[in-house]
C-alpha cells in the first residue's frame, strides 16, 4: 500500500512539472532603475548603471522687438525700407554631465540654440561645448577675461563691456582656497579680432577692406579672482597678436604688432536692501585689442596702417560700466546699466565715444517663467571730420524688447 501510494505520488508530480513548466513564473532580470543625483543640485540624475549624473535643461525665448536708429539725421521709421519691428523665437537645449574621479571632477557642458528671426530664416549656433577635468577647461565657453557684463535681461545692443559671448579655449584655473583662484587660458585670437584698416579711403578708412593676416598665435589670457559672501572680484589681462596681411598691398611694409589689454571689476551682494539686490562696476583699457577694453556699436579696429602701408598705430580703448539689479518684491526685479566707451584709432581714422544705457523690468510669476521688458540706447559721437570734411556724425541707436521666456 506504501508503495503503491508512493508511485502514484511520484507520477502525479512529474505530470504536473511537465504540464506547467512553461506557466511557472520566472524571477526577472535585474535591471537598473533612474536615481535621483542630488549631489550637484536639482535636477540630476544618475545614468542607469552607471555613476554620471546627467541634467537636461532648456529655455524657450520669444520677443517682440522696436528699433530706431539715427545715423546722421536718420530714423528707422523714415524710409519705406526700413526695419521698425521684429520678431525672434529662439530654443536651447542643454546637456550637463558630472562624475567625480580620483583626480576631480569630470564634466562635459554642450549648450545648443536655434534662432528665428524675422526676414533671416533660421540658424543653429553651438554656444557652449566643453570638458572640465580638475582645474582644466577644453572647449568652448566664457572667456576668461570677461567678468562683469551688466544687469541685462536682453540685450539687443552692446552694452560697453567685454564681449560675453563664448570662445574656443584651453585653459587652467588653480583654486587656493577661501575663494581665490587664478586661471591662464589660450583663446582663439579671431574671436576678438576687431580688424586692421587703412587710413586711405572713405569716411578716414572705414570703408576699406581689412588688413588682418593669418591667424599665427591664439591670444593669451589670464586672471585673478575672488568670490565670497559679500560677492566678487577680478583682474584680468589679455596679449592679443596684431597681424598684418604684408601681402593685401604691393607698398604695404607695416610691422605686426603685439596688441594688449587690462582690466578689473567688482561685484556686490546687497541682502541689507533685498536678497535680489547686486551692484558692479568694471573698467578696462587696451592697446591694439580693441574689443578687449569693451563691444562697442561703432566700427572700430585694432590697429590702423597709414596711407603709405609703411607705418601701423595700435587703437587705444577705455571703457567704464556698471550696474544694479534689484528684486522690488519675490516675483518683480529690475536692472539698470550704463557704460562709457573711448575710441582713440590714430592716423586719420576717426575717433569715437560711445554712451550706452539699458533697464529692463522682469515679472516671474511662476518658477521658470519671465515675462518683461527692457529698453536700451545708445550713442557714438564721431570726434573727427568725415572724409577730409568738416561735419561731425552722431549715430544714435535706439531698440524697446518685449520678451516671455521659460526656462526647465
């Protein structure tokens, strides 16, 4: 009986394994699930199965934008063909990675963003792409001469600083603790270039082909710098090569020449007033690199050649801004701006100053959301005859932007 009990046992299992083996459930394989990395802020995560936290961020921006400029007498709303009104629409997109190794961290940074404007199609610009490996930088980012560049919200017009724009780089930044650093840089010397002209020719040369040559040698930058509590600071120089092109002339026997600038800035945090409230200044001064020492909205150049090609003269800039942004309330700020610029080209090139000013008002009503307005002028005086005459030309450029923008 035992026996017998024991086999039907024996086969009424193995029927059972064979009948529903395909049904049993089959323990899952293991898989690698998204993680919050909150190790640098919001918004990280960490990439399945590995330890690089990744963000991916945006910004949608559209403006409506009025423009008025008087050269000579003359309006934007003068002329049939002129430009009053325009529109832009303009997206980002960003892509920021972080892995800490045995010597640092290890970062990649690319920012991307399309523009539509009116009356020019469509256009893709790289605006930043760059690896930062410990105190290295590669790629293209923020100089490392720009510091203070105004309370602009956006800025359709230059407003007298250094360029703000971005510059392909290699560079080195040594930290020394409570906030002090320094950093040397290479930089792509035709990013500032602002060109070699001649005094021959219209309007004391600014009509003429310029006279650069080759790119030889990247410029050379570097700073020091501090940033604590109460806010920062900088000083900051730049050696940029001056190339004449000897070839653009058969007479022209103008030496290149060693072109330089210098400058410094200050930034101030103001709890006392508001949380939202800074204050900055920055002055800068250059010999034969001209749009170190400030973007101006003049013609200008790094050097003039005399009308015998056999002599060149470095410009000399100075320029001087500053600004304050102010929170008036959690959800409504302000910022205000001005500059002066001081062209001096040599030869019979005319010389220039420039005065700009610039305020916006900006409502966020909800995190990631700006709605506002800004306003900016300016204008060039021109201190020098036009072309052997004797008028002097005040250009003055006057731009209202109306702009939503949605960052995430």
């Amino acid at each position: 009986m035992k026996f017998k009990g024991l086999m039907l046992a024996a086969a009424a299992a193995t029927a059972a394994t064979g009948a529903s083996a395909a049904d049993l459930p089959v323990a899952p394989e293991p898989v690698d699930y998204v993680r919050v990395c909150d190790v640098y802020g919001t918004g990280f995560f960490y990439l399945p199965g590995t330890e690089t936290c990744l963000k991916i961020g945006g910004r949608v921006r559209t403006e409506l934008r009025f423009f008025d400029f008087d050269n000579e007498g003359g309006s934007a709303w003068d002329a049939d063909a002129d430009v009053s009104t325009g529109f832009r629409a303009r997206g980002y997109f960003n892509f920021d990675s972080r892995t800490q190794t045995e010597f640092g961290l290890l970062r990649t940074y690319v920012d991307i963003f399309a523009t539509a404007d009116s009356g020019r199609g469509d256009a893709f610009s790289l605006d930043k792409a760059f690896i930062q490996w410990g105190g290295l930088t590669a790629g293209r980012a923020g100089s490392r001469y720009d510091f203070f560049t105004g309370m602009n919200w956006g800025s359709v017009l230059n407003m007298g600083f250094a360029d703000d724009g971005t510059t392909n780089q290699f560079s080195y930044t040594a930290a020394f603790g409570n906030g002090f650093s320094a950093t040397v840089s290479l930089e792509d010397g035709l990013n500032r270039r602002a060109g070699i002209l001649t005094s021959a020719g219209a309007q004391g040369g600014f009509g003429v082909t310029d006279l650069d040559g080759g790119h030889k040698y990247p410029d050379l930058v570097a700073n020091l710098r501090v940033d604590q509590g109460w806010g920062s600071a900088q000083i900051m120089g730049a050696l940029h090569h001056v190339y004449v092109n000897s070839a653009a002339g058969s007479a022209l026997t103008a030496d290149s020449e060693l072109g330089w600038a210098i400058g410094g800035g200050v930034q101030f945090k103001l709890p006392m007033i508001s949380s939202g409230t800074s204050l900055g200044f920055q002055a800068s001064y250059s010999d034969g690199a001209a749009n170190y020492a400030a973007a101006s909205n003049a013609r200008t150049a790094d050097a003039v050649v005399n009308a015998a090609g056999t002599s060149i003269a470095t410009t000399k800039s100075w320029a001087i801004g500053g600004g304050i942004s102010h929170a008036w309330t959690s959800t409504v700020k302000s910022g205000l701006t001005a500059s002066y610029i001081d062209r001096d080209h040599g030869f019979t090139v005319q010389d220039s100053t420039e005065w700009n000013v610039q305020g916006n008002v900006v409502w966020s009503p909800v995190r990631g959301l700006d709605i506002g307005a800004e306003l900016e002028y300016s204008t060039v005086d021109w201190n020098n005859p036009v072309a052997g005459g004797t008028t002097f030309r005040d250009d003055g450029q006057l731009v209202g932007v109306f702009r939503i923008q949605r960052t995430f």
